[in-house]
C-alpha cells in the first residue's frame, strides 16, 4: 500500500491554516466512517481528531510557535484521510493482508499528532487553565495510542505466512484459508463470492506490479499462488485440463526412487529433507533425534556439526514430491480398471491401495475425482462381499468430505443414495460407514433434499438412534437434524416414532408449518409410550396456542391432535392443569365458532380429560375438570341439544366425573338438576350407544342412599324398559348397569310390586342361570342379579319368598356361594338368611299316627332345626336347600361383608326355642370354632355377633364343655381392651364359663 502524500508547502495564514486544518479533521473523520476493515481503529482515531476539533475552535492565539504545530497536525491528518479513502476503495483481501502496515501507519500518524501537540509552549497563550489541560491530555493519549490488528485478522496472517514456508499447505489448507479471510472481511463464503473477491484482489496486485512495489508484489504472488489452491479460485475444468495434460506427459510405469531421495540414517525416502553444516542431506526428524541423543558429528562426515543450524533443503523435497505425486498419478491410472475385475481377491488388494491413496492428501482425492472414480466405487457398493462395499463406503467419505462437488456426483450416481442406504442396514461396521458417508452427503444443502426421500432412510436412522455404539447414534442424530430442514422429512421421522424435530416446529414454526405438524400428531398411530413422553416434551402448549387461534382450521387440528393425546390418563390430568378445559368448552358451546364434527371431536376429548381424573393417586392434588353448579348444568344441558355422538360423549363424561374425586357432589347436583328423567327417556331410544351410556350414568347416580328422587320417574314404564334391556341387549356392561339399577332402587312396596308383575324374578333367574360366568363383566351381572333378589327375599313378605323359590332360585343362590364373588355371596347369604327368617312359621308339623299306621309305615322324620316338615320350596329350609356347608365355610372368607352375611344366615338356626336343635346342628356342621375364630376378627361388629351367638351356645353344658376352653383367650382379650357394651357380653359369657364369678366388676 502506498504511503506517499503530496503536501503543498506554499505559505499560508495563520487563519486560514486554522480553517484547513479544520475542514482535514472533519474530511478524515468522514472518510474513516466508510471503512468497512479497521473500522475500530479508524473510529477510535477520529475520536481524537474530534476532540482536536473542539480544542482549535477555542479562539486560540494565533502565536507561531502554534501554526507550526499546526503544519505538522495538518500534515499527518491528510495522511491519515490518504489512508482512509485507499482502505475504502481497494480490494478487501488486499487490505486484510496489509493491515498490520495500516495499523502503523495510523498509529505513526496519531503519534506525531501528539508529539506536535506536546510542541506547543501553552504557557505564551492566551487561553484558560481548563483548554491547557485537555490539550495536554490529547496529547497524552496520542502519543500513548495503540492499534491492534484483530485476533481473526493475525489469525489469517499467522496462516498465510506459514503457507509461504510450504510447510504441507494443500487444497484443504486453502479452502479453510479463504474461509477464514472471508469471516475476516465480512463477506459470504459461498463460493461465488469468494471467486469474485479473489479475482479483484488479483487486479490490486497487478497495480501493485505497475507501480514496481518490489517488495509487495513477491509477497502478493505467494499468496495469490496458495490460495489458487483454494477450490473457489480455480475452476473445476481448469484444474482438470491441467491434471490431463500432466498425466498424459507421464510414463505408464511408477519410478524408482533416486539414491539422492533416500536418507542416510533411515535408508527410507526423505518426507522432510533438511541440509546440516556439513552440506550433507538428511530426514529431519532422524538428525533432530540424533542431535538429541547428544551425537554432535555428522553421520556421513564425522565432522562436528553446528546443531543449532539446519536448512529446509526445498529443492530436494520438491523433487521428492515430484517423484511422489507422478507414481501416484501412475497407481490411480492404473487401479481403476482393476476394480472391474471379476477377482475379489484383487480388487480387495486394488481397494486396499486406493484407500492409502486418497488418506495420504486432498489431492490424490481430486485426482481420483478428476479420474471418474466415483461411479465405480457407486457400483461396488451393490458387491455382495461386504469388505468390497466398506471400502467402498469409506473411499466415497473420503471424497465426499473434499467438496459439495463430490457430494452432488456421489448422490447423481443412478441409485447411488439407495446402495448406501441399504448398507445402513447390514452388519453394525457397514453401516456405521454408510451412516458416516450419509451424514457428509447431508451437509450439501443439494444432496440433502434427496437423502430423506429414499425409502427406509428415516426409519433406519431412527432405529439407529437407540444403537449400543455410541458413535452411531450420535452421527444418526446429527443427521437427523440435518434433514429435519424438510417439513416432510420432519413427517417421516414422527412416523418412525422420533418428535423432537416435529415438536421444535410445532412450538417456533410458521404458522402454516405449525398446522402440518399438528396434523401428522393427530394422523399418526402413537403408543401409549409416545403418547406420554410426547406431551413431557412440551406439545400440549403449542397445541393449546392453536385450540385459541381464531383460524377455524388452527383449531380443528389442534382438537384432534389433543382428542389422541387426551386418551391418557396422565396426559389427560396434565391438559387440565395446564388450562385445556375453558378453550375446549368454549368450543362445545359456542356454535358460531365450530363445526359440527369439530364439536364431536371436543365434547370426546373432555369425556377423556373426565376419565383422567377418576384415576388420580391419592397421596396427590385432586384435579377437577367441573367445579361449580353451573358448569355441570351447561355440560349436561347439552344432553338434550345435540346429535348421538355429543350425547353418548357427554353421558360417559359424567359417568366418568360420578367416580372422581369429587364425584358425590357431582351425582348429588346431577340428581338436583332432574338428570335421572332425562336419562330415563334415553333409557328408551334405539340408538344403542346413547342408551347403553344413559343406563350406565343412571347406575352411578342411583348408588348413594339418597333415592327419593327416582321415585317420581321409575314407573311401570321405566321398569318394563329396564327389564327389556336385560332381557334383548348383547351388550353385557349395558345388561349389568341396568340389573345393577333395579338393584339399588328403593325398597318401596309398590315398585317392588311392580317389578314382580313385570316378571324380574324370571328376568333375574335367567340371568343367574345363563353360560359364561366367568366372563368380567358377566360375574357384574350376576352380581347385581343377586343383589337386586335380596329386595324379593325379605322374610316380611313370604309371597314374594315364594315367587322367589318357585322359580328354583334358592338352589341358585346355595351354588353362588360356592363360586360367586365376594358381593355375589354377600347377598347370596342375605336372601338364604331372609329366607331361613320364615322357615320356622312354614316348617309343616308332623301328625301323630294311629297305632295301626305306626305298624304299617315307617315314621316320618322332620327337620332337625325345625322339628316339622321342611322343603325347599314350600319352608325354603337352608338345611334342605344344602346351604350348610357352604355358609360354614364362608365364615373363613377374608372380606367381612360375606363373613357376616353367613353368620347372620347360620344365626337364624339358633333363634328363640330353636337353640338347642340349632346349636346341635351347628355342631355338626362344624360351624362353632369358626363363630369362635370370629372373636379375634378386626370387625367389631362381628365381634359382638360372635359374642351374641356364643353367649346363647354356651347356656347349654354340653356345648360349654366342649368349646368353652377354645373361647376363653379371645373372650379374656376382649373384656380387657374392648368398650363397655362388648366387655359386659364377653364378661357374661366369661362367667357362663366360670373364669370370672357372677359379682364381677365386668358385668
């Protein structure tokens, strides 16, 4: 850069000295602001001059001693405006290269500013304290100033420079070079730009050359020489023409080495020859290794050595590299034909040597680019031996990573991306050198588009994601990321169960991208997995967005994304805490602002927010999706408003809400809001769906004991319906909700009344008697069958008892206790207690016979209990009916509720008169340790039944005797820790056994 400036020496005033000088500060500081390289230093140099500026519109004396100052300060601000409007108009490479000079320049320039400025004698003028001191302060500050070149500007000089020493600078080495220069003058590197900034800093050196700047110019040639290197400089056809013409110049066979190539110590070809003070030839690393060792002679000579001096010997190692590169021309001329052989074994040797070729340089890989390489190694990656393929592989990587060219003609190769991506998956070393080759095709934003687009790509790499090898996956990742630039690229890896890239979009993407991705969520089959891990990494927030989004379409899609993620209970609890229901409801109600299957989609999408919430864990914060009144009624109202797939959505959404945590108040208000005569005319209608979730929602809120309610809308009508579901549905959970509802009605007479006029008994005793018992939701039906026989079985009304058993259901009711479940025998126990209740007032007596019958017949034997004539059907004896063992063993049962049901049963043999005969048939069945084991239960109140029933046991001796020593721990246990009423009773019977005396303070 030229440095030279023309200043008039002609005199002038001293005013108008003051003028120029002037306007030079304010032309400088204007030309500094269009620097686009130094721009720091320039701007902090034109903050002195501004300063300068104030200083001299001062009013200063206008003394001699300060105009020559002022020629000085002059002077060098011109040089300095020179500076500025060269680094604004030449080449930016150009000003990169030479900016440590520009920095001197500059710094040269504020120091004689400063030094002129410290000339000035400020005592002779006339101005005040304040402007001395700040003219001495600039003055200060100038002379101290520095200028720094920037850390990536002496970074990209330090590279050049050792470029020059040709220290194994190739084409790598230059790409990565301009790169740096182009971050470091702020300009794009792509490779059009880079050619362009190139060529015009060869038109700066060229005017370099012009002005015979000597020394420049040879500088400028070797750089311009390195970065030629560079593939932005040259073109491809260029430095193919030039290839071609100097492998033709060659000879068909590889050269010996010159004996002058070998070194002397090693006896291998030189890599790094250097001359010693000997003027003898050796490898570098071997004379350094000697020298130590501490052998100062030399090896050939045996002449000392000066072992601080030694010489790159350039001319021998260019002539090596010479000799290197022309037999390697020669090998990877002569290899390629041999890759069509029909061999394996010499075409693994040929590969082998190809792979040690294109590792040692760059450019033996553009070489081998230039020598149409790459269709072949394409072809052999269809080769069934697999070592020819992964040579293959890792040959084509090697290319790949040199340019986008190479990338571009790997994957324009006819089936080039499918042959790689079936390496993928091969044995795990394939394809990790298949995924290697994949992953650096990626980074071509033109190979990229296609990569996603070959079939089972996406799904391989996905698979690969979860692989053992660490690498592996992190290269499947990385590519992934690169393809995910492709909405559909994005779809497919949903599809194959990787959402990351989706949901990055669905949360910060456009808004029509944000609706593609909601969409493939609401397309895609998900797993319960998915489901949740999907919603953990943050989808319901960017989906909610969209549930408010005025856009109509924003909102459908969002639904149904949500309608599949709500499925899941947790996902579910998490949609309402993060605010899910109002924008939902919204939607439900308001019919301006959706369609009609957008509001199916909703209302089933809060009956899954409902079910959620029904299997919340305890120990946690109850989630409520209703909480006040009102929000129940508008839910509900819309039962009576809306088409079968709102209904049938709604109807299980309560149904769901009457098991949840606050589900008492929501069966209690339901009932307050006259739900049970909306639901008793659905209990009507055709449409099975609607009904069977009517029948359903009508057994939940018939479960508490407030039933006053159903009294005004279960008629003769509503019974009949009932029964007729039982009898016609095939849906059994429908069957079961509806015996569950006649079982759990009131115990009103006349709707009993009713029920057996419309045949439930029959309707009850099919049930019971029906196949498939084992099924879940059949052993419901017998459950609630049985439950709803107990209303038929109470022993204040034997003409029902008597429809009852006519039907053959007490033979039914003994069976279940054999093999119901713990509810069915429960109540199964119940009907025989209640039905034993009555057994004493019909047990038939015997009628005394005449003397002549009693010769005649043999006599007549009643009931051991009843002392009569019992039967099933006419006394419904439990005895008769074979209940007694069965009611024995129960009393074993682990769940209270049937225990105490069978003691209860077995307790009506011992009533009143019948205490004896009772006691003795208890004996016999081997029914009173059991009763006696019953002392220890954890109920009270089987406790105290126990109690109650040994107390009338043990009045008579002979049963005392033999079971009273059994008794007498559990009786003592509960007349020390139990209250009064059970201490007394046990005390009673502690004394009827003669532990305590009859004046005990227990009693």
């Amino acid at each position: 850069m030229a440095t030279g400036v023309i200043i008039s020496t002609s005199p002038i005033s001293a005013s108008d000295l003051f003028s120029q000088t002037v306007l030079a500060i304010i032309d400088t500081v204007n030309a500094a602001k269009g620097v686009l390289i130094q721009k720091e230093n320039f701007k902090k140099f034109s903050t002195y001059l501004e300063i300068l500026k104030e200083l001299l519109e001062q009013n200063l004396d206008r003394s001699k001693s300060l105009e020559n100052a002022l020629e000085t300060i002059n002077r060098e601000i011109k040089v300095a405006k020179h500076l500025a409007l060269e680094c604004r108009k030449r080449n930016r490479i150009y000003i990169l290269i030479t900016c440590r000079k520009i920095v001197k320049l500059l710094e040269g320039s504020t120091k004689e500013i400063g030094r002129a400025l410290s000339l000035i004698p400020l005592t002779s003028l006339d101005v005040s304290l304040d402007i001395k001191n700040r003219v001495i302060k600039l003055s200060e500050d100038m002379l101290g100033a520095v200028y720094w070149v920037t850390a990536a500007e002496d970074a990209v000089i330090k590279k050049i420079e050792l470029g020059i020493q040709g220290r194994n600078f190739d084409r790598s080495c230059a790409n990565q070079l301009l790169v740096h220069i182009a971050e470091a003058i702020g300009i794009s590197p792509e490779q059009s730009e880079l050619k362009k900034e190139f060529e015009e800093f060869k038109r700066e050196v060229e005017d370099a050359t012009l002005r015979k700047d000597l020394a420049e110019d040879v500088q400028m040639e070797q750089i311009i020489t390195l970065l030629k290197k560079a593939d932005a400089t040259t073109s491809l056809d260029e430095k193919k023409k030039k290839y071609i013409e100097r492998r033709n110049a060659l000879g068909r066979q590889p050269l010996e080495p010159l004996q002058s190539f070998y070194c002397p110590i090693t006896q291998a070809v030189m890599v790094d020859p250097v001359e010693t003070t000997s003027g003898r030839t050796f490898e570098r690393s071997a004379i350094e290794k000697c020298f130590a060792e501490g052998n100062n002679l030399c090896p050939l000579t045996m002449v000392p050595l000066n072992t601080s001096v030694i010489r790159p010997n350039k001319t021998l190692r260019e002539s090596i590299e010479e000799w290197r590169e022309r037999n390697t021309i020669i090998n990877i001329v002569s290899i390629k034909p041999r890759l069509q052989s029909s061999e394996e074994t010499e075409m693994l040797q040929s590969l082998s040597k190809l792979q040690d070729i294109c590792t040692e340089r760059v450019l033996h890989r553009e070489w081998m680019t230039m020598e149409d390489y790459i269709p072949v190694l394409v072809g052999l990656l269809s080769a069934k031996n697999r070592e020819i393929r992964k040579h293959a592989l890792f040959i084509l990587f090697m290319l790949a990573k040199d340019s986008d060219d190479n990338k571009e003609r790997i994957s324009k190769v006819d089936n080039a991306l499918e042959s790689i991506v079936r390496s993928l998956a091969r044995q795990i070393d394939e394809g990790k050198l298949a995924l290697q080759l994949l992953l650096e095709l990626s980074r071509s934003n033109v190979v990229r588009d296609s990569i996603g687009s070959v079939h089972g790509c996406i799904l391989l790499l996905v698979t690969m994601l979860s692989s053992d090898d660490i690498q592996a996956a992190k290269d499947a990742q990385e590519l992934l990321e690169n393809l995910s630039f492709l909405d559909q690229n994005v779809i497919e890896m949903a599809k194959a169960n990787h959402f990351k890239p989706l949901l990055q979009l669905l949360s910060s993407g456009p808004e029509n991208v944000r609706l593609i991705m909601a969409q493939t969520f609401s397309e895609i089959e998900l797993t319960d997995h998915y489901k949740l891990s999907i919603v953990k990494d943050g989808a319901l927030s960017p989906l909610l967005q969209m549930l408010s989004h005025g856009d109509l379409e924003m909102k459908k899609v969002a639904v149904k994304a949500l309608l599949q993620l709500s499925d899941l209970p947790q996902n579910g609890l998490q949609m309402i805490k993060e605010g899910a229901v109002g924008p939902l409801f919204e939607l439900l109600y308001r019919h301006s602002l959706s369609s009609p299957a957008l509001r199916e989609q909703v209302a089933a999408t809060i009956m899954h927010l409902a079910i959620s919430t029904t299997l919340q864990e305890a120990d946690q914060e109850q989630i409520l999706l209703l909480e006040s009144e009102e929000d129940i009624f508008k839910l509900f109202s819309l039962v009576s408003l809306t088409g079968p797939d709102i209904q049938r959505s709604i109807l299980h959404t309560f149904q769901a809400l009457c098991h949840s945590p606050n589900g008492l108040d929501i069966r209690k208000k339901l009932r307050q809001l006259s739900a049970v005569q909306v639901l008793v005319q659905l209990c009507e209608v055709d449409n099975h769906p609607i009904r069977e979730n009517a029948v359903k929602l009508f057994r939940c809120l018939i479960e508490d004991e407030d039933k006053d309610t159903f009294l005004e809308h279960v008629g003769q009508r509503c019974i009949e319906t009932l029964l007729r579901i039982i009898k016609t549905s095939d849906d059994v959970e429908e069957t079961a909700a509806a015996m569950g509802i006649i079982s759990k009605l009131p115990m009103d007479p006349q709707l009993n009344q009713l029920l057996i006029d419309a045949e439930a008994v029959q309707t009850i005793f099919a049930c019971l008697t029906d196949g498939n018992k084992n099924d879940l939701h059949k052993r419901q039906v017998i459950e609630n069958a049985v439950g709803a026989l107990c209303r038929f079985t109470v022993s204040t009304n034997q003409e029902w008892q008597k429809i009852v058993a006519e039907a053959g259901l007490i033979p039914v009711l003994v069976h279940l206790l054999v093999s119901g479940t713990a509810l069915t025998k429960q109540n199964a126990a119940i009907s025989l207690k209640q039905f034993s209740q009555s057994s004493v007032s019909l047990s038939k007596p015997i009628k005394k016979r005449g003397i002549f019958q009693c010769c005649l017949a043999a006599p007549e034997t009643g009931c051991p209990v009843h002392l009569g004539i019992c039967t099933v059907e006419s006394s419904f004896c439990i005895l008769q009916a074979n209940a007694l063992e069965p009611l024995v063993r129960m009393l074993g049962e682990p769940d209270i509720g049937p225990c105490e049901a069978s003691l209860d049963a077995l307790l009506t043999l011992i009533d009143d008169e019948r205490l004896q005969s009772g006691s003795k048939v208890l004996a016999e069945a081997n029914a009173i340790v059991p009763i006696i084991k019953l002392l220890s239960s954890p109920s009270e109140k089987l406790q105290e039944k126990s109690l109650t029933a040994l107390e009338r046991i043990f009045r008579l001796v002979e049963f005392k005797l033999k079971y009273g020593t059994s008794a007498q721990m559990p009786l003592v246990e509960i007349a020390q820790r139990k209250n009064s009423q059970m201490k007394s009773l046990a005390a009673r019977v502690l004394a009827q056994l003669n532990v305590l005396g009859q004046q005990s303070s227990f009693f």
